[in-house]
C-alpha cells in the first residue's frame, strides 16, 4: 500500500545531486528488476520500525517542471530481520497496522517541513 502527496519538485543540477547528502536505497522487485528511492523518513510505531521512501526512478525526475506541484508516491515499507540478521524491508500486510503507519505518517507530514 502506498501514500500518494502533493509535493514541489526540487531539480539539481548532477553537481548539486552529488554534493547533497541523500539516502538511497536499492530495491529489486520480484522480477528481478532494480528501483531506486530515496530514504526521506524512518517512523517507529509501538517499537517497529518503518521506513518512508521516494521513489527516484527517470520517468518521476523527468516529469513537470521545476516548482511545478505533482504528485509523488511515497512507499512505505516495514523493517524486519532475515534468518542471518540482516535488515530487509517488506510490505505491510496487515490493514490495522496501515492505518496506525498511515495515520503516523499523515502526522508527521502535518507538524513538520519534512521537504
């Protein structure tokens, strides 16, 4: 499940996009395929944790114009462990568990210039 905001477009320049200091995480899908996204957030909600990304695919960076308002899916994905320890990050299932993640998320959105 996903969030879908308003946000305004920040374009950089390549030389700006490598001077900042953004979190990228590399996801692979069941296909095999890659998708980048930026880690914009990390929400703990009664001791799990969560993780809010952006996705940084061409086509998104490519579409509107720079202080043109679109609209960016925003992924959220649940921390979780494998069997050696390791971090991986999976879909929430659940729909209670959505809706306390959603509602936090919505929140945080509210009360701060997360942007």
């Amino acid at each position: 499940m996903s969030l879908v905001f308003r946000i305004e477009v920040k374009r950089l320049t390549d030389e700006e996009f490598f001077e900042e200091e953004v979190a990228t995480i590399l996801l692979v899908d069941e296909e095999g395929n890659e998708h980048l996204f930026e880690l914009i957030s990390e929400l703990e909600i009664e001791g799990q944790c969560y993780k809010v990304l952006v996705p940084l695919d061409d086509e998104i960076l490519e579409e509107g114009e720079k202080g043109e308002e679109e609209e960016v899916e925003v992924v959220i994905l649940k921390v979780t462990q494998d069997e050696n320890g390791d971090e991986i990050l999976c879909d929430i299932d659940d729909d209670e568990e959505w809706e306390k993640v959603a509602d936090a998320w919505q929140e945080l959105m509210e009360s701060e210039e997360i942007w």
